[in-house]
C-alpha cells in the first residue's frame, strides 16, 4: 500500500512541470475573467460606445486600451454624444463594469438621485477598493464630521494655517537670498501641504512630526498603486490578492498610528474629564481640529465604538488620503501653469501686488474677509484647476437600487451595479463654456469680478452680483467640476481655498522663482494623470524678506 501511495505521489510531482503549471494558471485566470464579466450590468444597446467595440476580442483589446486611451476615449464620446445630449458607454479597467458618461445637460437628473437610489459612497467605495485599503472602515463618519464642524471653525484656524505656512515654505525653499537653488518642484509641494494640512487634522505638535507625515504621504501613494492594480485583477480573485497587496498599507497606517496614539488618547481622557464635569477642566478647552471633532461627534452621536485611539487614526486616512494626494497635485500644477505662462504678460508680479495689498491691509494677518478679496489668486487658481485637471472625472455614481433606474429624457434603464459618471475634462475644455479652453488664463475669473466691483454703486445689479461671485474657485456648477458637484461635492474645498492661497501669497511674495521654457506635461493612466514629478525649478529668496 506504501509503495503503491508513493508512486502515485511521484507521477503526481513529476507531471507538474512548469509548462503545465503556467498552463493551469493561464486557464484559472480566463476563467475568472469569464465569471467575472457575468456578473457586470449589461447596458442597453441603444446606449453608443466608444473604445473598442464589443465582442470578447473587443472587450479584451478595451482592458488593454484602458490604461492608455480611457482619457481620449472620453474626449471622442463628449464630441460625438454629450455635444448632442446624449448618454454614452465607455470601457472600464478588467476588474470595473463600463461607465455611463452622462452629458452636462443631464447633470440635475443625476445629482438629483436619493442617496439610498444612487450612492456616491459606494461608488468610491469601489473605486478606492475600501474595503482592502482602508479595512473596512468607510469615509462617511469623517465626511459628516468635516460638513458639521470645519466651517464653523475655519476662521479660528486661519492663524495656525498661515503660520504653519510660512514654516513650511521656509523650510522646504530655504531663507539663501544670494544664491539661486535648483529643487524638485513636486517634493517640495510634498514638503508643503502635507504640514499645513495636518495643522487642522492633527493639530500643532503632531503636524510638524516628520515620521507620521512621511507615512500618510506614503500611505496616500499605497492607495493610488494599488487602485491601479487592483484594477486589473478579476474581482473574483481580489478576496485572496488583494490583503497581500494591501499590506504596505497597514505597516504605513501602523507607523503613523504609533505617532498619532498618544495624542489621541490624551484627547480622549482629557474631553472625556471635561464631558463629566471634572471641575479641573473648567477652563480647559480642547485644540480645534479632527481628532477633537471626531471626538465631539462620536460623544453626539452615540457611537462608543469611535472613541479609542486605533478607531480615530483609521477616521484620519481618508481624509489625509485625500487632502494631500488632491491638494499637492494642485498645488503642484498651479505653479506649472504660472512659470510656464509668458513672463512679459506680468502674471507673478500681479498676483504679488495683490496679495501685498490685501496682507498690508490687515497687518500682516491673514482674515477670511481678507483672503476673500483675493480675486486674481482664486482665479489663477481656479484656471489651472480648470485646465491642468488630473482626472478624467471626480462625479462619480453607483446604481444601487435593484429596480435599477430610468433616464427620462433619453428612456434608457440601467441595472442595479450600473456606473455613471460626469465627464470633467470634456466640460472643462468645452470652447463652448471656456474661450480658447486649452489656454491657461490665470485672470479668467477674476476679470469680471474686478470690472463688478469697480462699477459705480448706481450699476450694480444684485442678480449680476450673484452670478460675478460664482466665478470663485469654491463654486461648483455643472461647467466647473474640480470639486465634483451637488450635495457630495468636496466637503473641505472652502479649507483647500484658503491654504492654496495662503502658500501661493506667501511664496510669491517672498520668492522668486525663474520661469519655464514650456508646460511639462502629465502622463495619463486610466482615468487619472501621472504628474511630471521630475521637474526642477530654480528659486532663490527675495532680499530683505528674511
């Protein structure tokens, strides 16, 4: 019996070779692409496609085109179908079902939708892969805790942003008011915003603390990475890849919890104490930031399973997560578009001027009013937000409902599972809404609101005024799309405004920065760009700044 076990164990080893083994391997994997693509919504046919066409070798040629053509696809649809108000399907990544692009004449339909119908939240949730990369724990509470306490705190916490500001800058760029220094643009940003960002996340002490910055910083590039991976695996099989591939995300979430822990748990007693009515705390009030709000929040709500330490660094991902990987590729681009722009068209000098005039005017102390009166900045701003976008579209929709839901103004119906989405970079490159659409005019914006506010008392329309003041960089419209739009736009744009501004016042006014022979451009990979990280720019400070 022994011999018998034996041999049939040998023939057993000696037929896995390696062709076989590939062979297998090669057959598990069509086969999971197979399952995987049953499960998808089918669209209807009356729905036009761009890509590829259909078929299996079309749906094959169309995973590929993906990483590559997904941007370009996009662009073809808009000017063959959203032009003429009409809906398309353009092919998504292996693992995602295609994507309805829904023309901007369409957008009040869409956004109009009940969240329990269509969800912004697993839309992202999918995108994202939360469930792997953030373990489970989704972004919702932090988004209701950042609409219901950054507004009402976003005046307090203008001092510690400026200040936070200017140390970073100083510290990235250096105080040498001799020499011209050569630097790499993108880690600088990298320098910048992650610092000025925590200051309201995580406070004063914590935000200038270089080991958790560096490991939210590479936590936030953990996510990106792995979406795209991801992406490419059938969803089938992510169960059993996707907690390997996640795993540099929770030794950095780790080494930014071991930062993080004593702060919160001091916070936590500390609150807990004054909530109590410890007479100790009677004049004790907590610094104003998340940890403190997530706090706050969870006291309010009830929900006891928030307040420990582990629960309220994971809180902070999301929010970290995108705060610097949105704010440092604007950031990042902004200056782009501005040094690459003719330097006989004064565009550095004017902004300088300004932001000179409304500073000096406050005493050197940033306000709201102030920053509010900064209409050349929001617009330079805003222009390259428009322009230099980095992804194809940020208005995202799942369908969730299982009666699916019905387009009544085409009379399409799409299954539960369906995705929709807006097309960001078609709108914002529309000649039609946008003269020379693909020129960065840092002074797009601003121009009208200057001419507004320069009018005579007896000139001035109140409904005029309404509309001069949309042109502001938080505004979202169905032809502005930066910060998605609706009631999911961006939570913390308000909060992006004022430090975007505050750093570009704060390094024009004392740097000087030699301009670019041309715009370096991004690489597109799926639906989002690959910034021109490599670039160098050669800045030096300005004399009697220091």
């Amino acid at each position: 019996m022994r011999a018998i076990t034996s041999s049939i164990s040998s023939q057993l080893l000696e037929s896995l070779t390696l062709g076989r083994f590939v062979c297998a391997a090669f057959v598990f994997t069509i086969t999971s692409f197979v399952i995987d693509f049953t499960w998808k919504p089918r669209y209807p046919k009356s729905l036009p496609r761009v890509g590829n066409g259909g078929g299996i070798l079309g749906t094959v040629r169309n995973w590929f085109g993906y990483i590559m053509h997904f941007n370009e696809w996009v662009d073809e649809g808009y000017e063959k179908y959203s032009k003429k108000n009409r809906a398309f399907v353009v092919p998504s990544a292996p693992s995602r079902p295609d994507e309805i692009v829904v023309p901007r004449s369409q957008t009040t339909w869409l956004l109009e939708f009940p969240d329990h119908i269509v969800s912004t939240k697993e839309s992202h949730r999918d995108l994202l892969y939360n469930d792997y990369q953030f373990f489970g724990v989704d972004d919702q509470f932090p988004i209701i805790t950042m609409h219901k306490h950054l507004a009402r705190n976003l005046v307090g916490l203008i001092p510690g942003v400026q200040d936070e500001a200017s140390g970073a800058i100083d510290a990235t760029f250096g105080t040498d008011t001799e020499n011209w220094k050569s630097l790499n643009l993108w880690e600088a940003w990298l320098g910048i915003v992650p610092r000025v960002t925590n200051r309201i996340l995580v406070g004063e002490v914590t935000c200038k603390n270089q080991e958790f910055l560096k490991n939210h910083v590479a936590f936030a590039d953990d996510v990106v990475r792995n979406s795209f991976i991801l992406n490419m695996f059938p969803k089938i099989l992510q169960p059993f890849v996707a907690p390997l591939i996640v795993l540099p995300n929770r030794w950095h979430w780790y080494k930014t919890y071991r930062e993080v822990r004593p702060l919160v748990e001091q916070r936590l007693h500390d609150m807990e104490r004054k909530l109590a009515g410890d007479p100790k705390y009677d004049e004790w009030e907590p610094e104003e930031n998340l940890v403190t709000w997530l706090i706050r929040q969870a006291h309010a709500d009830g929900r006891v399973e928030e307040l420990n330490a582990s629960m309220i660094s994971k809180r902070l991902l999301p929010v970290e997560f995108a705060a610097i990987h949105t704010t440092v590729i604007t950031g990042h681009g902004i200056l782009l578009d501005l040094l690459s722009a003719d330097p006989a068209k004064g565009y550095l000098d004017a902004l300088r001027e300004e932001t000179s005039r409304e500073l000096g005017a406050e005493g050197g102390c940033w306000s709201k009013n102030a920053l509010s009166r900064l209409h050349r900045t929001d617009s330079a701003i805003r222009e390259s937000m428009r322009v230099s976008h980095f992804a194809t579209g940020l208005t995202h929709r799942k369908v969730i409902t299982k009666e699916g839901i019905t387009n009544t103004v085409e009379g399409w119906h799409v299954p539960r599972g369906s995705y929709l989405m807006l097309d960001l970079a078609g709108t914002h490159h529309d000649a039609d809404l946008y003269e020379n659409p693909d020129v960065y005019d840092p002074f797009r914006f601003s121009r009208e609101r200057e001419e507004y506010k320069a009018r005579p008392q007896d000139q001035k329309d109140p409904a005029e005024a309404l509309r001069v003041q949309r042109l502001g960089m938080v505004t979202t419209s169905d032809e502005f799309l930066a910060f998605s739009h609706g009631r999911h736009a961006c939570p913390g744009r308000f909060f992006v405004a004022h430090e975007l501004k505050m750093i570009l016042a704060y390094l024009l006014e004392n740097y000087d920065i030699k301009p670019l022979a041309e715009r370096p451009k991004p690489l597109w990979i799926g639906q989002t760009i690959i910034p021109p990280v490599d670039v160098k720019i050669e800045i030096r400070r300005r004399k009697g700044t220091v």
